[in-house]
C-alpha cells in the first residue's frame, strides 16, 4: 500500500523547540499604515496589534460605577471607534470624541456587552458584534446571541 510521502512535524530536528518572543509595539508600530485601520478578529496570537488597553475616560459620562472607557492598542494611542456606518475602525490617536467611547455591561453569565457612546441613525444603541470569525461590527444586543458577549481577560 502506498503512504503519504514527506515525513512529518520536527523530522530532522534534534534541537530543543523555542518559543517565538512577544512583538514589542516600538518595534512594529513604525510598520504600521498610517491614517485610519480597519479593524478584524483573529486567532489571539500576543501581536502587539492584537492587545488592546481599556481606560476610564474622566469627564465623558456614564453612571455610577460605569464611565464611559476607551479602548486602544497597548503601548500607541490608537483607538478604537465607531464610524458613521456602524462599522468599526483603529483611529490614529484618541481625542475624547463620543465616537471613541465604549460602555461594559456585564452580563449575568460573566461575559461583557460592548455599548458604542453614539447610537446608530438606523439601529438606535449598538454593541460590538462579531460576524462570522474574522469581521468585529457594530449591532443591536441581541440577548439569545453570544456574537455580542466578549471575554475580557488579562493575557
């Protein structure tokens, strides 16, 4: 019988395997497209694009115990916001507009409902909603989903 030609993972290797560094921000953030960022869901492997800085904002609003936050990349003052078409975007820099903050709810399950500051003109208040595995959007919370409840946890 005939058999898969090749060999398989690590033939050849005799050294011990090594574990690839953390990407340090000052060293790809050069690297990176200047101007507004579309923003995508991928498998979280520590890039420095792929961790994310939640701040209380002083001044923006809220209710007790709840401020208003913002959301940017660890190590830059790129930010997360919402743009007019509900869609979502890593802006260069933060500057306390309505658009560039986020309100948490915590759900009675654990996880947290992501609230953009500025309601849709179509949807009225909308979450941060995964599509599908790669694509992060903004839609109206619905309650028997979990696209709309995220995890929050320190790596």
């Amino acid at each position: 019988m005939g058999g898969f030609g090749g060999g398989g993972f690590g033939r050849g290797n005799t050294g011990p395997v090594t574990a690839i560094p953390d990407q340090n921000v000052a060293d790809v953030a050069p690297t990176w497209p200047e101007g507004n960022v579309e923003v995508r869901l991928g498998d979280y492997m520590l890039q420095a694009h792929q961790k994310w800085e939640i701040t209380p904002v002083a001044g923006a609003g809220g209710y007790i115990g709840g401020p208003y936050f913002k959301i940017t990349i660890v190590g830059t003052d790129r930010t997360l916001a919402k743009t007019d078409n509900d869609e979502l975007v890593a802006l260069p820099a933060f500057t306390g507009a309505d658009e560039q903050l986020w309100r948490f709810d915590q759900l009675t399950d654990g996880t947290y409902r992501i609230m953009s500051k500025v309601e849709s003109k179509t949807l009225g208040p909308v979450a941060l909603t995964a599509v599908g595995v790669t694509t992060p959007s903004l839609a109206k919370f619905d309650p028997e989903s979990d696209r709309g409840r995220w995890n929050l946890r320190k790596p």
